[in-house]
C-alpha cells in the first residue's frame, strides 16, 4: 500500500471508525437488483464501458470477491461502495448480488465515495474537485476539514477546487482526459477565460505537457494578445454592471461575450464562437443536447 493510500485509509477511520469492518453490520446476504439504487452522493460520473465489460468477465469466471456495501433508505438501498461491481453484474443478467449492510450519514456517504475512488485512482480531477465542493457546500465543511477527511493536504485540496473556476469548455477538455490537472492549474494562471480557454485548446491539440503549458503561460501573461487588450480597453469604457455580467458569461460559456445597450433599456448580446464545434458546443451548454443533436443532424 502506497503512502498515499495509507493517508486516505487514515482519513476514512477517522470519519467512519478503525475500520469499515468493525463498523455496526445490520445484516448481510443477498438483495434484489431491483432494489439498489446509485449512490446520491457519488463524485464519478464517467464509467469506462471497456473497463466494465473487463469486470464483468473477470465476474463471471470468478465469481463477485467483494460484496457490494449498500445502506438501507425505507425498501431501497443506496450503493455506498461498489457500483463499477454492481454496474457489471447488471450487465451480467444477475437478479441478486450479496451485499453488506452499512448505517452511514449523507457525509459519511460521500466521503466513502470519494476515498474509494480516490484509492483506485479512478476519479477525474473535475469529479475530485467536485466532490470536495459539494463536502464544503452541502456539509458546510472548511478545506482543512475536508483534507482530514479524505486524507488529504489542505493545500491538495485548494488546489483541486481551483479547477472549477476554468471555464466550462476548458473543463469539458479536463474531463475528457485531453488535459490533465497540472494543465488546469497552469492555464488558470491567465485571468482572461477566453485566453485560457484559446491556451487549454491549443495545448489539447498539440499535446503539450504540462511544462510547455507553463511556458506559454508565462509568455502570453508578458505579451497579452491584441484580442485580449482589445477587451480590455473596451471594458475600461463600460459601466460595471455590464462589464461584471461580462465576465460571468465568458466564464461560464468559455468565449468572448459582449453586451451592447440602448438608451431605451433594451440590447444584444453578442456570443463569439470559433469555428462550428465550437458553435456546437455553445447550443449545448445553453440549449441542451437534444437541440444541439438536431443541428447536427
């Protein structure tokens, strides 16, 4: 086991106990599939079809090893650990599965979730950031505590929530594995979302490291480009509302928004977009998949 293991083990017994093991059992045996429900609070929301399809024939030549740890909510059960096993017995036609009856929290819920992903290195650095976002916003817990938790660094943590403040297109890059989270931290150090979001393409498709990224960072940082002094200027002469409103669309669509008024009250909003994915892309964030499927044709 590896020290970093070592620490997530510490910070779930400090949560749940010496060990899961020695935790109050209600019962175990088998259940129904039918009755066992995702769990609410699981940070992974990208299962890879190849490495389930692995599971599942490594189940059915070996049988299920590890039962499945569930807790009892009213005639369901919600999966606490274990759903990558049961996404795969499902797919294996198996009416029951052998299970493991734990009483946890909502916190304790996610934290498991969380350390059991974060041990089997299975989680993205989004899904990570994510799940210590919703520990600080639904628990109301500090990054410290959170750290000690999932035994972590405060620092790590910090770190990691930093992501989420990448616009939404560089963060799609990030969770598709195009860009890792050193690439993340490095392209935040641009204030500008369309300049980070034109840098983290840029270093999708060259295939940049993380280091090269850091580079042109420090150099587009020194040199900014006549785009970005464009808008800036243009921002020096608008009223604070709008240049605020400004900043929260560009941050949140991932490209250059600018909002044009009249006297009258009324205005444009002028949302830039580069080529046709990238147009795309901007129906989808706003008008959901479906309408963007249909102008794909």
């Amino acid at each position: 086991m590896s020290n970093e293991d070592r620490r997530l083990g510490k910070g779930l017994a400090a949560l749940l106990g010496e060990n899961l093991d020695e935790m109050p059992e209600q019962t175990d045996g088998s259940v129904e599939l039918a009755r066992i429900r995702p769990n609410p609070f699981q940070p992974r929301v990208e299962f890879e079809d190849s490495a389930l399809k692995d599971l599942a024939s490594s189940i059915r030549e070996n049988g299920l090893l590890q039962p499945i740890v569930v807790r009892p909510v009213g005639e369901v059960f919600q999966i606490v650990a274990g759903e990558r096993r049961f996404r795969a017995v499902e797919s294996l036609g198996w009416e029951e599965v052998p299970v493991v009856q734990r009483g946890l929290t909502d916190e304790q819920m996610l934290v498991v979730a969380l350390v059991e992903n974060l041990q089997r290195e299975n989680l993205s650095a989004l899904e990570e950031a994510r799940g210590y976002e919703q520990l600080i916003d639904q628990f109301e817990l500090t990054q410290e505590e959170v750290g000690r938790h999932v035994g972590r660094d405060r620092s790590t943590v910090a770190n990691s929530l930093r992501l989420l403040g990448l616009p939404a297109a560089v963060q799609t890059l990030l969770a598709q594995g195009k860009l890792s989270a050193g690439h993340g931290r490095a392209i935040l150090g641009l204030d500008d979302p369309v300049a980070q979001l034109q840098l983290a393409q840029a270093a999708a498709t060259a295939g940049w490291s993380v280091r090269e990224t850091e580079k042109r960072v420090r150099s587009a940082k020194k040199s900014p480009s006549p785009r970005v002094a464009q808008r800036s200027a243009r921002r020096a002469t608008s009223d604070p509302v709008t240049r605020r409103a400004e900043l929260v669309l560009e941050r949140d669509l991932g490209t250059q928004v600018k909002i044009q008024t009249r006297p009258d009250g009324g205005g444009d909003v002028v949302i830039n977009f580069h080529d046709a994915d990238d147009f795309l892309r901007l129906v989808e964030h706003i008008a959901g998949e479906l309408v963007a499927g249909e102008l794909r044709g």
